[in-house]
C-alpha cells in the first residue's frame, strides 16, 4: 500500500475505535478489534469484513459499518442492538465511477435503462448513487462482492436511504461529487 493510503486507512481504523468508544461511553483503548469475515471467521485476528469489537472479553454490543473515499470516512453504529440488526454504509465519489466497462459490470439492466433516461449531466452522480447503494447493501447483508453487483437492483429495495452529507466540523468541503447511502434491516 503507498504511505498515504496506508496513512488513511490507519487513520480511519483509529477513528472508528474512537467513533465506537464515543458510542459505548468507554476509552478506545478498552476496545479490541474483531471483525466478522463469512469465509474466515470472526475474532481478533481477523482484520477485514464486519467492523466489530470486544469490550471486557466478549462482543461489545455494537453493531457498525465504516466506508473511505477522497480521503474521507463515514461510520454507521448502533448500540445495543436489537437481535439481527445489521447496517451497511457506503461513501463514494462520481469520479470512482467513470470508466468504460462499469454499468455492464456494475447496474442490472434496469439500472442501465434509467440511468440513460437522465440528461447526460446527471448520469456520473446518479451512476455514483446507485453504487453507493449496492455496497451498502452488500456490506449490511455480508455478502460483500461474492454477490455480483450487477444481479443487485437498488432503484427502490426498502431498507436502503441516500444520505445527506453535511458541512465537515472542520470547515473543509467535501468533495464534489462525494454520495453516501445507508442500508439497515434486521433478520
């Protein structure tokens, strides 16, 4: 990994720690991380899949979802959830999306038909959004890419909102063309 992603991926990693204590109302370092891969398992030495946590032992009760894009993080968390409950979070900006080959790969043909329909101005945000919307179903279900995105229509499933980003805390600007969707269900 270049020094500067792999700079912003230990940053986002020390944020959501810290987005998780900030949750539960304990210090980060009481906190040991513990993903949940479907392959590979879940505990501490897994260091992809379902963000997760132990706290004293034993899972803390938590459930979380992170996604980065232009160096930018977004977190998703609920404690003390009720059995079942997942979330899914996806940051993504238009400019990630903008390659040849991507709606073939990407969209399901309904997808491709209504993103054609738009004026060609709308197409690069819109192709964004419903990215965004299919990797935060797939990161809430656990599927993950084993799903091929484009077998995955996300025009009007329930469960799964767009995100309205807000002004940063610092003043900064996000980036333009930066969208951000939700997906939350329980089992």
């Amino acid at each position: 990994m270049a020094p500067v992603l792999r700079l912003e991926f230990l940053a986002s990693r020390l944020a959501q720690q810290n987005f998780a204590a900030t949750l539960l109302g304990v210090r980060a370092s009481k906190l040991q991380a513990a993903y949940e891969c479907p392959e590979c398992g879940a505990g501490p030495d897994i260091a992809h899949g379902r963000p997760g946590y132990l706290l004293d032992g034993g899972p803390a009760p938590l459930v979380l979802s992170a996604s980065r894009a232009s160096g930018w993080v977004l977190f998703a968390g609920v404690v003390h959830p009720e059995p079942g409950l997942r979330v899914g979070v996806d940051l993504e900006n238009a400019a990630g999306t903008e390659f040849a080959g991507f709606d073939d790969v990407a969209l399901t043909a309904r997808e491709q038909l209504h993103l054609n329909a738009l004026e060609p101005g709308h197409r690069a945000q819109e192709r964004a959004r419903l990215w965004a919307r299919k990797e935060a179903w797939l990161k809430m279900t656990g599927e993950g890419l084993r799903v091929a995105p484009d077998t995955l229509d996300v025009l009007e499933r329930p469960g799964l909102w767009d995100l309205e980003l807000p002004a940063s805390a610092d003043g900064r600007d996000l980036p333009a063309g930066l969208l951000a969707a939700l997906a939350a269900t329980s089992r």
